[in-house]
C-alpha cells in the first residue's frame, strides 16, 4: 500500500488561512481608515496620538491576567466567538456614528474594546494556531502566514484609501464587520478538540502577581549581566517607539498636505511593504556570514534613521524609494538580530527576557505615541520626524556602535 503523501493544506490548515486572509483583508482597511478620520475630524496629532495609545492599553495588562485562564480554554470557541464579537461591534459601532456622526469620546473608547479584543485575540490565536499545522510542516505553515499580512497591506491599502476618500469611513465598518462575520463563519468549522489536561492548581492572585515579579526580576538580572544583549534591546525599544511616531507625523503631513493625498500615503505604505516581501525572499535565498553580520547591521541601522529623518524632506517618488529600500534591508536586519538573539538566549531565560522587552517597547511605543501628538501641535510635523530619527540615530551610535565588541559577539554567535 503506497503512504499517502504528506501535505500542508489539510482542511483545519485551509480554513484558518482562509479566515486569518479574511481578517487582515478588513483589519488593513479599517486600522487605515481609523488613524486617518480621527487626524480629519480632530486636525490634531496629539487626539490621534491619545486614540491610538487607547488601543495600545489593553495589549500591555491583559495578557499577562488572561493567560492562565486561556490556556484551560477551549482555544477554537474563543476565537470564534470573539470573531462573532468584533464583527457585531463594527456593525453596532456603525449603526451608532451613522445617526451620531463623530464623536471623539466614542471613537477612543471603541479603540479601547476594540484594543481589548484584539490583545485576548492574538495570545488566543498564537497558542491555537500551530495546532492546526500538520506535523512536520511547522516551517513551511509559519512562511503561509508570514506572507498573509504583507500581501493584505500591499494590496488592500490603497484600495481602502480610495474607498475612505469616495465613500467615507462608514463603508470600511460595514465591509469590517461582514469580513469578521464570514472569518468566524469558517473559523467555526475547523474541527478540533483540545489535548486532557490534567487539573491545574488554581493559582490567588497574589501568587500570579509575585511569580510574575520574580520572572521579571529574573530577566532584568540576565539583562545587566548580558550587556550586548540589553544594549540590542535598548536601540530596539527606542528605534520602535521613534518609529510609531514618525509614522504618526507622516499621516498627520500627509492629510495637511495640498498636495499629498489618502492614495499617496497608502501607496507609501504598500511600498515598504513590497521591499520587505522581496527582502524576505533575499534572505531566504542568500545566507549572509557571521562575520558580516554586524556591521551589516550597523550600516543598516544608520541608513534606516537617515531615511526615516529626511522622508518628509524630499518629493514624493523619492518617498516611495526610500520606504522600499527602507522595507528591504529593515527585514533582512531584523531576521538576522532575531536569529542571533534568540540563539544566543539560554532556553530558560528566553521566556523571561523577551517578555520583558516586550513591556519595554510597549511602553516606549505608548509615550512616543503621546509625546509626537503632543510635539505636532507645536512644531511642523517634520521637523518632529527628523527629531525622532536623530535621536534614534544617536541612540544606534551609544548602543550598537559604542558597545560595538559586546553587540558583535551576540550577532557572531554559533550554536
């Protein structure tokens, strides 16, 4: 009897793909179409900034108070309800701005369920979904899904941009919640039953709580021994954080502009996006030598702030080569200094050490989120962007270049 051929795209494999597709179809649409009316109806950068640190709250607290109860879940019937939840919410929501029209106060506060959602959603999915993979083909289920959001963002943006431009926001909520609607309507029929599990222990509060503080003890203790470590993701917090509200300022130059429009800011969007798909399958194909990789990185580094800097500065086509570029060689940095971190992490403390980089860049996204909408009422919003980028120019120089011998030994690691 010849064994059947092994194969990826089982039936459970399929319809997540197709229900995740679904949802990053209407979720690229509508995290557009929301960054841009609240910027057009406020005309300030600092009640987009407060809109989109509301979203950013739910992210940094209910993980960590969720994720024992989650993991005796029954992952399939949270998601699909939770699906079912936020389609229901696009739609109530849309029903209440069509008779109320904007209102700023119900805006941040649908930001905020919606950012409570989202934060249940992606721990959810996260543990659920690499039960779905066949086993044996974990490497090529996560390359499927690495390239769904990519895709959406570059296709999909600026179509949006043009339905938000003609149509107004109230079309993408209609469309974003018929989307969640259909992703949970396949969601749900996945078949799959959860592993027994043997009765675990409740745990008070308070143990959560002080087990939660030693881990955190624990990764800040591994971090000032481990100086290229923390110094990697020291740049890395801040260039992240910079990042968000240069993107903030960007959006804000745009939708000021007399001449920029909607369909030119998606399109930067999507150009970035098309160069780290291409640097992704550079990567893939070309194996770059450890010895290398350091001072690739720096060079990197030290190019990405420039262009980050002077984006606002130059004329539109040279916007468009500076985002690609910056896509291209952002994620081919990336792979390689998470590759070397990961590596170099002993098993037991990587749980620890990336969890507490993970509070770090929140809270830095959320205070540079503030603090641009904050500096974009006072100063042009350029001059706020090439701020960010020379601070984070000069943080790469301190961190990476400065501690150049500690860092290398991180990105020359062999295991």
């Amino acid at each position: 009897m010849i064994p059947l051929k092994q194969t990826l795209w089982t039936k459970n494999f399929t319809i997540i793909t197709l229900g995740t597709l679904i949802s990053a179809i209407g979720g690229t649409a509508m995290n557009l179409a929301l960054s841009l009316v609240v910027f057009d109806e406020t005309s300030s950068t600092w009640l987009s900034g407060l809109f989109a640190a509301a979203s950013l709250l739910p992210g940094m607290t209910l993980p960590f108070f969720l994720a024992p109860i989650l993991d005796r879940c029954n992952r399939k019937r949270v998601i699909v309800g939770l699906d079912y939840a936020n389609g229901a919410l696009y739609l109530l929501f849309l029903a209440y701005i069509h008779r109320a029209g904007f209102q700023y106060g119900a805006y941040v506060g649908f930001s905020f369920v919606g950012g409570c959602i989202g934060a249940v959603y992606s721990l959810t999915y996260e543990c659920w979904y690499p039960d779905l993979i066949p086993s044996g083909m974990q490497q090529k289920g996560y390359a499927v899904s690495s390239l769904i959001y990519p895709l959406t963002t570059t296709l999909v943006t600026p179509v949006a941009a043009v339905i938000y431009s003609r149509w107004g926001v109230e079309v993408i909520f209609l469309l974003q919640g018929i989307l969640l609607l259909i992703a949970a309507t396949f969601e749900a029929m996945i078949r799959w039953r959860p592993a027994p599990r043997e009765p675990v222990p409740q745990e008070t509060l308070g143990k959560r709580l002080r087990a939660y503080g030693h881990d955190l003890i624990e990764g800040v203790r591994y971090l000032r021994k481990e100086k290229g470590i923390r110094n990697i993701y020291a740049y890395m917090t801040v260039t992240n954080a910079t990042g968000n509200g240069n993107y903030l300022m960007t959006m804000a130059h745009f939708q000021s502009s007399s001449v920029l429009t909607t369909t030119m800011y998606s399109l930067l969007t999507s150009a970035e996006t098309i160069g780290r798909a291409i640097g992704a399958a550079f990567h893939y194909a070309v194996k770059i030598p450890e010895k290398r990789r350091y001072w690739l990185t720096v060079r990197v580094y030290m190019l990405y702030e420039l262009f980050d800097g002077l984006l606002l500065f130059v004329a539109y086509p040279v916007m468009l080569a500076f985002r690609f570029v910056c896509g291209f060689l952002g994620v081919n940095t990336a792979t390689l200094r998470t590759a070397a971190v990961q590596s170099y992490l002993p098993q037991d403390m990587r749980a620890r050490v990336n969890g507490l980089f993970n509070v770090l860049v929140s809270m830095g996204i959320l205070a540079v989120q503030l603090l641009a909408g904050a500096l974009g009422e006072v100063f042009p919003y350029r001059f706020v962007a090439l701020g960010f980028a020379c601070f984070s120019f000069l943080c790469a120089l301190f961190f990476i270049v400065r501690n150049r011998e500690d860092v290398r030994k991180i990105y020359e690691y062999q295991v």
